[in-house]
C-alpha cells in the first residue's frame, strides 16, 4: 500500500522524501515497479 501510494503521488512529491517519511528503501520501491501484476483475486 505505500508504494503504490508512492506511485501516485511521485508527481507532487520527491520520491526519495516519500520513501524516507513512509520508511521503505528506494530499492524496494523501483523493485515494486518492476514486479509483474498479480492476477485479480490476489492469490496465484
């Protein structure tokens, strides 16, 4: 939930400020980015 609220609003907000205040890492932020969607329902 905080890195797709990272997402949406890296617009207005520096992403590195976000990560730092939310404490996640930037890694792990460019890592969900990156992730492939999961299909709908949540569960493989």
């Amino acid at each position: 939930m905080k890195f797709r609220f990272i997402h949406a609003e890296k617009s207005s907000m520096p992403v590195a400020f976000m990560c730092r205040q939310l404490g996640v890492s930037r890694s792990g932020d460019y890592a969900w980015a990156n992730r492939p969607a999961r299909p709908a329902g949540g569960v493989c």
